[in-house]
C-alpha cells in the first residue's frame, strides 16, 4: 500500500518535522480535501488574502484554488462550477452534454493540478516526503507533470517533470518558467503514446532515494481527489440543472481513461446518481477495445496499458475516438473561419462559440465520446451526458499550425469548415464503441496484470483486490483521516493562524 500512497499515518517523525519546519518558513498552509470539494468552507482570513494573489502566481495561497468553483478571472469564486450545456446544433443530439470547464484551474489551466495536490499533500502531512532532501519526480504526458511542478513549487519542494519530447511547445514554454532548473525538465523519447519509456526513466531515477516518483497511473490519490472534489462538482451541476427542469437523468458520465485520476468522480456519480462509465480512448490505439497498440496526438489521455488506478470493473463502456477528429475540430473551434461557419451557417448560439476555447484536444476527445454515446443509447432531452473539459485550446495553439499544415494544405475556407462539420459531429457514428459485460470487465482488468505485476512490482495480491468494489470504498474513507492530519499539520505549522 506504501507504494500506492496510502498510509493513515505519520511514517517518519524526522521527515514530518522537517517539512513543519519548511513549510513554516516558506508560510504554506495546506488545504483539506474537504475544503476543495466546497471552498465555500475556506477559512475567511485565506479568502481574503487571496485577493492579493494573482491565479498563476507562484504563492501557497494558490493551493486553495484547486478546485471546480473558481470563476472566470479564476479569482473570485462561483456558486456552482464553471459549465456549459451543449446545444444540439453543434453535438447534433437531443441529449444534454454538459461540460465542466477545468481551465479555470490556477496555474496551469487544467485539471491536473487536483491529481498533483491529490498525490503530494498525504504524502507531506503522513512524513513521507521531505521537501528539504527529496525531488517529486512527475512522469507525464503534459498537465500532469505541469501540475507538480506547480505545486511542489508552491510548496517549497522541488519537482521534476518527465514528458515525452514531442508534446505540444506550450506545455515546454510553461515548464520552463516554473522549474528551478532546465535539468528539471527530462524529455523522454516519442510523443503521447510513449507511456512505456517515461516508466523506464523513471526506474532509472529512483535508483536515487531522494527522487521520490509520483506516478499518476498507480497513485490513488489522483482518483479520490477527482472521486470527491469532481465527482461532487459534476453532481452540483446536475443538481442545478434539475432544479430548472424537472425529469433530467444524468445517465452517464464520460472521460477518457488517462491515467484513470479523472474517470474516478464516474464512481462518485455511480455511487450517489446511478450514472453509468464510459471510458474513452484513442482510436489509433485501441487498448481497451483491441487489447491493441499504436501512436495518436490526442495529448493527455495516454495508452498501451490500464492504468493501475483505474476501477475496471465498474466501467460500463469503452468508446475509441480518432485523432483526427479532434484535430481538425481544434482548427474548427479556433479560428476565426471555423467560428464563423459554426454562428453563421449552424446556427450555433454565440455563448457556447465563446466557450470553445476552453476545449483542448483531450476535452474534445470527450464531448465527441459524449455524443457517441448518446447516438448509440438513443439518449433524449431528459438525458444528460457529463463530461469534463481537462485543459484549454491555448495548450495547442502550435497543435493547431501543424494540423493546418497536414490536413488543409491550400488553407481553412467555409468549404473546409463545413466538411470538418459534417464529417466529426454530425458524422459522429457509433462504431468503435462497446456496452460492456463482465467479461470484458475482466479483460480489461486482467490486461493491467503485465504492466503492474510483471513490469512495476506491484504484488499479485495488491494487484488482485482491485477487483473487488469493497477494496474502492475502504480505501475511500482514508481521505477523512488525511484531512484530519492536514489540519494537525496546519495547526503545528502556525500559518493559517498568522494570515
């Protein structure tokens, strides 16, 4: 359990110590899980020093706006997350498709960031990490190892990206303003499907005991954070939702398999609503439908393996989106000949054309699994399909040049929009897509046995009480005894008393 991050206790007083003392010094308080699922419990005195910290700054204050209620400045907060209901003149669908809007996010514009604060705050408060000696090694695929960066950062310990060379230039330019060195920045061969040598590199890193590897695949605190903090954002908007209009149904919720940190609110939802998992993947390598493999640039959602903390036994589906959708959707959603074509010849309303910029490959990756689903459920307007939208289209403006250049070589007319349109949303079909059985459950399952077990270390028996739901809802109370140890923490600490 050590190596998954799971401990209800203080494991090393001399490493605790030494982090009060740090964390004392450099004036970081640590917010609770609790306040993050609902920052309307802040403390009044962090709200009002807050005002003073800009959203991308690097101040601790900045960790209590990890959350899904910021608004739109990112420095004030909102009653019920950011979101937006897509219309059916752009899905093509009568079902309600209602996105959260993760780049209002600090720091990173991104989601992300919940995952990072999910994994390295246990660690602090339980004596596991000691910012004084230790390196957080973050292994990525982009917002992730962005995300501990930020964090470690703002918490006075130092963090290391490890991402594969070919991700987006954005994702290079952000690091290279937040790490504390270049060297801090390792670029491991290939792009978004080169999940394998990232884990290779850091093997080779943790040869070294300072380096302490936070893999977002196998940490469970990247899935309870997204179980409670967004799994109860998504269920606050559904909330509103209803209480506009009576009859809805949140029948399912979306997400793409990832590291399996986002997909974990599917659980929350399951849980409390009775919505159904689809987890969602790239065409170009079907894992989950195909046991299959190969390369795709929908960055974020990784592949080639099931992630260690993905519940598979509770997914519902597997859906496979290609990249060149969400490609040529990025070029349609972001320019100015694409924005015109959706008001003027679809008839797209104007509020939901401003909100597209917040939709990053990865996000449209989702929204098109969304309307698939709902096409192959024939899913109606008292449906509601939830999805998040993980990072922003500013993460891939040099993404959009090159699918300029590769797909509409004589330029971006109306022609072009249209047939960009036709082609991947109102073309959407329900191939590449299967309602799971508990076989398939358990293909996808055991498929995570060679990666975990015969490559990672972890133990045939850790590996196999996954499989049973009891094992998720155990380890699901351990997020109270953290928020217990983070507020004994704060309190030896003296910071939120002093602001």
């Amino acid at each position: 359990m050590k190596q998954l991050g799971l401990e209800r206790d203080v494991v090393d007083q001399s490493v605790y110590d030494n982090t009060v003392a740090r964390f004392c010094e450099r004036q970081v308080a640590v917010p609770t899980f609790s306040q993050l699922v609902d920052p309307a419990t802040i403390p009044a005195n962090v709200t009002a020093a807050l005002k003073g910290v800009g959203p991308d700054d690097a101040h601790a204050l900045n960790l209590f706006r990890i959350h899904w209620y910021n608004d739109a400045d990112r420095t004030g907060t909102v009653p019920v997350p950011a979101h937006v209901v897509l219309p059916s003149e752009l899905t093509g669908v009568d079902a309600r498709i209602v996105v959260l809007l993760a780049d209002r996010f600090p720091m990173i514009g991104a989601h992300k960031v919940l995952a990072t604060f999910g994994c390295l705050a246990p660690r602090v408060v339980t004596g596991q990490f000691d910012p004084t000696r230790h390196k957080a090694i973050w292994p990525s695929t982009g917002n992730y190892c962005r995300g501990g960066v930020a964090v470690s950062r703002i918490m006075g310990c130092h963090g290391v990206a490890v991402l594969p060379e070919g991700m987006s230039q954005e994702r290079f330019e952000w690091l290279e303003r937040w790490v504390v060195d270049d060297s801090d920045i390792i670029r491991t061969p290939g792009t978004e499907s080169n999940v394998k040598e990232i884990y290779d590199e850091c093997a080779r890193l943790a040869v070294d005991p300072a380096n302490i590897i936070f893999n977002q695949f196998s940490e469970l605190g990247n899935s309870l954070g997204h179980y409670f903090a967004t799994g109860r954002a998504i269920e606050h908007v559904f909330e509103e939702m209803s209480a506009g209009e009576s009859g809805l149904r949140l029948q399912a919720f979306v997400s793409a398999t990832g590291s399996a940190g986002t997909i974990g609110a599917g659980d929350y939802l399951k849980e409390h609503l009775g919505t159904r998992i689809g987890a969602v993947e790239a065409l170009e390598c079907p894992t989950m439908l195909e046991n299959g493999f190969g390369a795709h640039n929908i960055q974020g959602i990784g592949d080639k393996h099931i992630p260690l903390i993905l519940n598979a036994m509770n997914m519902d589906f597997a859906i496979a989106v290609s990249d060149r959708a969400t490609d040529r959707l990025n070029v349609l959603f972001n320019t100015d000949t694409g924005r015109s074509h959706l008001e003027k010849r679809r008839a797209v309303p104007s509020e939901t054309i401003e909100v597209l910029s917040s939709f990053g490959l990865s996000s449209i990756c989702n929204i098109l699994a969304a309307i698939k689903l709902a096409k192959q459920q024939g899913y109606d307007r008292h449906d509601v399909i939830a999805t998040v939208a993980t990072d922003g289209a500013p993460m891939y403006h040099s993404e959009r040049h090159i699918a300029l250049q590769k797909y509409f070589p004589d330029g971006f007319d109306d022609l072009a929009a249209s047939e960009v349109f036709g082609e991947h949303l109102l073309g959407v079909s329900i191939d590449n897509m299967i309602e799971l059985t508990r076989n398939d459950r358990l293909r996808l399952f055991n498929l995570g046995y060679y990666t975990w077990v015969e490559q990672q270390g972890i133990s045939s028996d850790e590996f196999q009480m996954r499989m049973d739901q009891s094992f998720w809802t155990g380890v699901r109370t351990i997020v109270k005894d953290w928020d217990e140890m983070i507020g004994e923490f704060n309190d030896r600490t003296g910071v939120l008393k002093s602001l």
